[in-house]
C-alpha cells in the first residue's frame, strides 16, 4: 500500500504506526514548514527503520503552487465580502459601520502572508494537491499535523483518497469539522484592552500636551506610525524612516506637518512622555490619540458593533468554499474570527475617526501616507475622504506572492466604478511607486496611468552616498575581526521559529569556510530573542545583532549576504556586496520579492545554499557578471537612486496640492 504522510518538521506519532505496518508498505512523506535537507538529517535514524521511504522535494514545482494560492487567495477576498449569503445580505453590508464597512479594517482583507496563518494554510493544502497529482496511486493518507485546524480542512478524504489521523501516535479517520466556541469572550476581552489602552493614551497625549497642532496652515500633512517606524525614536533627533529626506525637502516649499499614531504600550508612552515630546514638537507633528473623542473609544464597546460582527460570524457558516477539492470554509471562518477579535480592527475605526476630525478642522490639501494597501492604509482613506487629495507611498518593493498588492481579474475596475459606494474599498487619488518594476504591476492590474506615477526610491535615496565607505571601518564600527570572512545573514518579518530554522540552514551552509563569522542582523518590527538563534551556532563563530545597528554597515562589512523575502537583496547589490537569496520552498511567504533571480545566487536547498555562499567567495568573475546583471533590476525597482528622488517626489506632491488648491476656488 502506498501512503502519504504530511507532517510537521517533527516527528510524532506517524513513526510508530508505519514501524507496525505490513514489510510491503511504501511511505512518501511530505514535510511541511521544513526543507527536506532539514528534515533528512534530522530524521535520518527514524526514515532508515521504514521501508525505502521517499521524503516529497517540492522545491521544483514551488513557484507553481504560489501562482495557484497568490490566484485563489485574490479571487476569494474580491468575491468572498460580496458574495450574496441569504436575505440578500453580503459581509460588506452586514458590516457597514459609520458610513463604511470595517471588513475593510479587518487584517484577513490585507491577504498578507505576514497576516495569520491562513495563506500558510493554503499553501500546504495546495502542496497536498500537487503531490498527489504527481504521485499516482496514492492509497491512503496519513496526517500527522499540529495545525489541527489544517487536519480539520483535509477531513475524511481528499480526492477521493481515505485519510487518516495520527497525531496522537493512533490511527483513526479524519478529524470531524469544528469551529472553537471561544468567540464571544474572545471578542470581549480583547476589545476591552484596547479600549482601555486608547483610552490611557488619549487621556495622556492630551495631559501633556504632545500632537497639539493648532494652526490649520499645513498644506501636506504626512502620516506615520510613532516609534514603529522611526529610526532614534525617543531621543529627540527621530525621524521617520520610510520617508528620507522628503519632510526636509517639502519643508522647504511648503508648510508641512505629521501626523503621528502612537502603537506602543500606554506604559511605555508614560515612561517616556517627555522624549516623546521632543521628538514630535521638532517635526511639528500632530497626534491622532489626541483628536480620538471618549465617546468613540465607546464605540467600539457598543452592543450594536458586537452584534455585526457575530452576525456576520453566523452568516459565514452557510458558505462552502473549496479549493482543489478541499473544502477550506472552516480555514476561512476561524481567519475571519481571528481578524475580527484582532485589536486592530477597532484601532483603525478610531484612526479614521480622528483623522476626520483633523482634516476637517485643519483643512489640508494633501495627505501623503506610505502604502502596502494594509487595512490602516484604507481608514486613512475613509478617514480623509472628500477632505484633501491623499497620496500614497509605495516605499518597499512590489513581489510575484506579495499578495496584498495583487488583485483579481476585474477588481481594480470594480473599485474605481463603485467609489461612490460608502461600503466598498477606497482608493488614493494617486499612487507613488519607487520605480518602473511596481508602476508596472500595478497598472498591469486595471490601476489608471494617470494616478500611478514612478516618483524615485525616496526611502533608499541616500544610497548614493553610502557607496563611498569603506568595509574596514564598518567592521570596526560592528568589533568585527578586520581580516577574515564575514556572512551577513538579515531575518525578514517572520516569526521566531522561523527565524530559528533560516538561521540554523545558514550555519549548515556555512560550515567548514575558515575563520568565518556569521553576523545573524534582527528585523526591527520582529525582536526574536538573541538566544533563540544562537542555539544553532555550534562550533561556528554567530553573532546577533539588532535593527538599531547600522544595516548598511553590516552589509559593507560583509563578504556574503543571504537574505529570504526581504528588500536588503536590493540594498546589498547597491552597494556592490554579493547576495545569496534564500527562497525557501516550504512557506508561502518567505520567497524573494521582486524578480530577485537576476540580483542574487538564488538557492532553494541547503546544499545549493552552500555552493552559492562558496560561489560568492571564492569566483570574483561569477561576483562580477552578478553584480553587472543586477544593476538592471536594481534600477527597474528603484529609480533615481542619484540622489534626486525626494526633490522629485516633492514636485509631484505639490503639484497634486495645487490642484486641490483650485479646485477648493472652483
């Protein structure tokens, strides 16, 4: 009989059942989260007492299910909110709220890999699929899973093929559907935290008098998230990182102020009130805590808002969806229950709120806010909507799975036709692009030409400058050894195990290079525990540190760099360092963005991962044509990276402030 076990990076109760199973049974075992290199030698002991059994490499055919998940996952969330459920109601309606509908503030609406576990989900599911249209004769399956809520969406069979259970070291049919109870005390807890929470910190910014911009003469109000994404924050020099050098330069021109929403604790924000301060009344910035009115921060409690949503919990249950024949309604449902008892969804209901009480009395011409179409990024559209032109900022890089900026066939001009409708997704009046590459995925996608402009890499603008410094310094800045090899490997957005697993593929790489020293750099918005990667280390020389040291001097100090999805790819090519590109094939969310294939030695395995970090050390010719090829890409995704991009970016956002000028005369 031939069997196909997924399971985990672990091994757990499926071993015992196959030991007991008949001489002539055959395993193919599909490890999920967990390269089969990893899993091999791990579990080497383990496979050998089974008969001949194969471990699943779906590295080859990776991108293939991406394209399949990236294409169900935008198709689901255009269709799924507008899907006609019964009494003619749909989740959009259900959910209309202050002249809107908060699925729209919902982080499922986002289809962020980096959002939940759901696209994750989707991805083992459509892995499952592929094998066993690779694999004929497939008799039995074996789920040996601890994503129960992943074992659930397989249930009694899958194609037709029996599936069974065992987890728990038994064997016994597929797991009966179920949706958790815990809804409702969920829902209530979580939201009367942040409630509170908002509560403390509205009281607070308006006792100490931070935000208080009472002048309505600022022409382009600059949205930004305080310390999240400010590189010094609390030392009375920060400054907002995404946006470089463009307040300065629209400073110059025109009156400028920001607008500021506080994400840190209410006791951090009372520790550091006064450096708090500082920071804000040097940029002349306004706080959204402080124009959030008590009687909001109610709202949010009201019976009615708790009502919508279990209704629209309760509506949901009556919906089948599959995908390949697995029925994924349950994965759907509990992602929706996750994202409706997320603190979010009611902070970005107080967001717009505020927002529309600024704008409103301070009259801008302009909002200009950085986008990855996330859910804060639409209340800030609801939020400021008839009231100043907004503007947003594509200040990353735009990817083939980086699915919140993908959309299904005919979205875009779905949208763009039903703007008067209060209840379906907002749009800015114009979208900033850091180069060619995202203008072009964009408008590819139904975006107008004429409100999708290439405005320069304003975020990587000092790039320019950073060429000029040299390795050695940056290696004494970091007390690292002068001589010697450096591989400087950068965690992207992931979570902790993750990043264990990454860090621990790239110390197996890098075995046997002498006198090396693995510089292992933290994301600044993931602070995983030092001691959770150096666990990995063994008799290799790690180091860990964090995102407050210099990125662009722990990579001139590098030999290597080896990224997974993450900008620095880009970064290190720039500054003429070559980079190894981790594409794990096992999660949906750790591939390269961009088309990377041409910036870096791509690697899917541990054995390739070795041979391109050796590659990248030893052949200066196979160095050069790289660096060569990816000064192409480079300048597809960021342009004007001469310096120029923050002037030219001001140029179009006054321009964009003019004609709202105008067109208030008119």
């Amino acid at each position: 009989m031939n069997r196909l076990v997924v399971t985990g990076a672990r091994l757990r109760g499926w071993v015992g059942a196959a030991a007991a199973s008949l001489d002539g049974d055959r395993f193919h075992i599909l490890p999920l989260d967990v390269t089969v290199d990893a899993y091999c030698d791990v579990h080497q002991d383990s496979l050998a007492a089974l008969n001949e059994p194969s471990v699943v490499d779906v590295a080859p055919f990776a991108n293939n299910i991406r394209d399949r998940v990236a294409s169900f996952a935008t198709s689901l969330m255009f269709r799924y909110p507008r899907a006609r459920i019964w009494n003619g109601r749909c989740l959009l309606s259900t959910l209309r709220c202050q002249g809107t509908s908060l699925w729209w503030y919902t982080e499922m609406s986002e289809k962020s890999a980096l959002r939940g576990p759901f696209l994750g989900q989707l991805y083992s599911v459509a892995m499952v699929l592929e094998v066993l249209r690779r694999t004929p004769g497939i008799d039995e399956i074996w789920l040996d899973l601890e994503d129960r809520d992943l074992s659930d969406a397989f249930g009694n069979e899958v194609l037709g093929i029996p599936t069974k259970d065992c987890h728990d070291g038994s064997l016994r049919p597929g797991l009966k559907k179920r949706i958790s109870r815990r809804l409702v005390p969920s829902l209530i807890s979580r939201t009367l935290k942040l409630a509170f929470d908002q509560f403390v910190l509205i009281v607070a910014t308006r006792a100490s008098r931070i935000g208080r911009v009472e002048s309505s003469d600022a022409d382009v109000l600059l949205y930004s998230r305080y310390p999240a994404v400010w590189d010094d924050a609390f030392s009375g020099r920060a400054r907002d990182r995404m946006l470089g050098r463009l307040p300065k330069e629209l400073a110059k021109r025109v009156s400028t102020s920001f607008m500021v929403c506080f994400d840190l604790p209410p006791l951090t924000f009372l520790r550091k009130v006064r450096a708090i301060r500082r920071d804000l009344c040097r940029c002349r910035s306004a706080a959204v805590q402080r124009e959030i009115g008590i009687g909001e921060v109610g709202g949010i409690l009201g019976l009615g808002r708790f009502l919508q949503l279990l209704t629209a919990d309760r509506d949901l249950k009556w919906m089948r969806i599959g995908f390949g024949g697995v029925d994924v309604s349950g994965l759907i449902r509990r992602e929706f229950r996750r994202s409706i008892c997320s603190p979010e969804l009611g902070k970005y209901q107080l967001v717009a709120a505020g927002l529309r009480r600024f704008v409103r009395r301070a009259r801008p011409l302009v909002v200009l806010h950085t986008m990855e179409f996330q859910p804060v990024e639409k209340a800030i559209w609801f939020g400021t909507r008839g009231y100043a032109n907004r503007i947003g900022f594509q200040h990353s890089t735009v990817g083939r799975y980086i699915t919140s900026y993908l959309f299904a066939s005919g979205e875009v001009g779905h949208i763009l036709a039903h703007q008067q409708n209060p209840i379906e997704m907002p749009l800015p009046d114009l979208l900033l692009t850091s180069g060619a590459y995202a203008r072009e995925v964009l408008t590819r996608q139904g975006f107008p030409e004429n409100r999708v402009v290439d405005c320069g890499a304003v975020r990587y603008d000092h790039l320019a400058s950073e060429r000029l410094r040299d390795r050695a310094s940056s290696r004494r800045g970091l007390s690292l050894p002068i001589e010697g090899v450096v591989v400087l490997v950068t965690l992207p957005l992931i979570t902790e195990e993750e990043a264990g697993r990454f860090v621990a593929t790239a110390v197996e790489a890098c075995q046997g290079i002498p006198n090396a020293v693995i510089v292992v750099r933290r994301h600044p918005l993931a602070p995983i525990r030092e001691e959770a990667l150096t666990a990995f280390a063994g008799a290799v020389d790690l180091r860990v540190v964090g995102s407050e040291s210099g990125l662009y001097d722990a990579i001139r100090a590098a030999d290597v760099v080896v990224v997974a999805a993450s900008t620095t790819a880009l970064e290190a090519a720039i500054l003429g360092v070559p980079v190894v590109i981790w594409d794990n094939p096992t999660v949906f969310g750790q591939q390269p963005v961009a088309d990377f294939e041409t910036i870096g030695f791509p690697a899917k395995s541990v054995t390739e991962l070795r041979a391109a970090v050796q590659c990248a050390l030893v052949d200066p010719e196979a160095t050069g044509r790289l660096l060569r090829r990816a000064r192409t890409e480079v300048d597809r995704v960021f342009s004007r990276l001469d310096g120029s991009a923050a002037s030219h970016c001001a140029d179009i956002v006054l321009d964009a402030a003019e004609r709202r000028r105008k067109s208030r005369i008119d």
